[in-house]
C-alpha cells in the first residue's frame, strides 16, 4: 500500500489525455469529432491509444466547453483542471488509466478495487487527497495491526534524503542529512 500514491495516478492520467490529444490534434487548430472518428493518417492511429480515442468521442461535449465542435488546447487545459479539482469517476480512471505503465497498472487496480472506500464524501469522484487519505490510513491500520500496543496517530516519521548544497558539497555527516 506504500506506493499508492494519489498524485501519481492523476499525473499519469492526464499525461496520457495530453499527449493523445496532441497526437490527434496534429498542428490543427482545434481536435474536431471527424478527426478522433479519423486520424488522417495509420502512424498517428496506431500511436493514439484506442481507449482514450473512444474517452475522446463519448466525453467530446464535456471537453468541448465552449460547444464549438472543436476541442482546443485551451479546453483541454480546463478539462484537466476541472479532473484534478474535482477528481475522477471510476470510469474516468479506467479509461484514462488503461493504457498506461504496468507499474501504474498495480496502483490503479488497488484504487479501483477500493473506489468507494476511498471515495469519502460519496460524490462518485475521487480525488488526489482521497487516495492520499486512504493510503494514511491503511498504513495506520497496518501498524496497528503488527504492532496493536502502539498508537501510530502519536507518532511521528523521518524520511532520510540524501540532498547537496549550491556547491554540491556532500557530506558523511549523521548530523548533516536532512530530514523531513
């Protein structure tokens, strides 16, 4: 459960409406239905991932916010504003998600298998806090479960990192490593 990491998540979620809006979009001015419908050209259609092509089609009108037929860099921007401030559906993130890294593949099966757990005001999104939310708490629960004499709310963690100055000076030190 360590590596469940909300932000994560969105990052490679949004990373993947990017870069397939862009490769679509091809230098036009705008990503119209026709153009999502029919790239143009087999190189950008075998490069453009097919689950976000049809996330493309089915949320064209709630991406096109302005309704004029054409999905802009500028609504794509407000689009990926509106999934970070108000997160994302289950169908949101398996859509999204699907085609990404098998590394994220773990973390997004962890998250949608504990969607409604996870989502804590109910509201059928979730959001970068929720998932950061719940990772917390199953960590609590896992020292509290190795360890059921020991209050983990009461305790406190260091992180050790290894870092260097403007100079890069470094140092074997104890006392100067940087905790956080």
């Amino acid at each position: 459960m360590a590596n469940l990491i909300g932000s994560s998540l969105f990052t490679s979620a949004i990373s993947g409406l990017n870069s397939n809006y862009l490769l679509l979009l091809d230098g036009a001015q705008g990503l119209t239905m026709d153009k999502i419908l029919d790239p143009g050209s087999e190189a950008v259609m075998y490069r453009v991932d097919q689950t976000f092509r049809s996330y493309m089609m089915t949320n064209f009108n709630q991406i096109d916010m302005d309704g004029d037929g054409k999905i802009t860099t500028n609504d794509v921007n407000n689009y990926v504003t509106k999934l970070k401030t108000q997160g994302m559906t289950y169908q949101e993130l398996s859509q999204l998600c699907s085609s990404n890294s098998s590394s994220m593949s773990s973390l997004l099966d962890t998250v949608l298998s504990n969607f409604t757990e996870i989502d804590a005001n109910h509201d059928g999104r979730i959001t970068q806090s929720e998932i950061n939310a719940y990772r917390v708490n199953q960590d609590i629960k896992e020292v509290k479960d190795k360890f059921p004499k020991i209050d983990p709310t009461k305790m406190s963690m260091f992180y050790e990192t290894n870092t260097t100055s403007d100079t890069q000076k470094t140092s074997s030190n104890d006392n100067d490593k940087v905790f956080k």
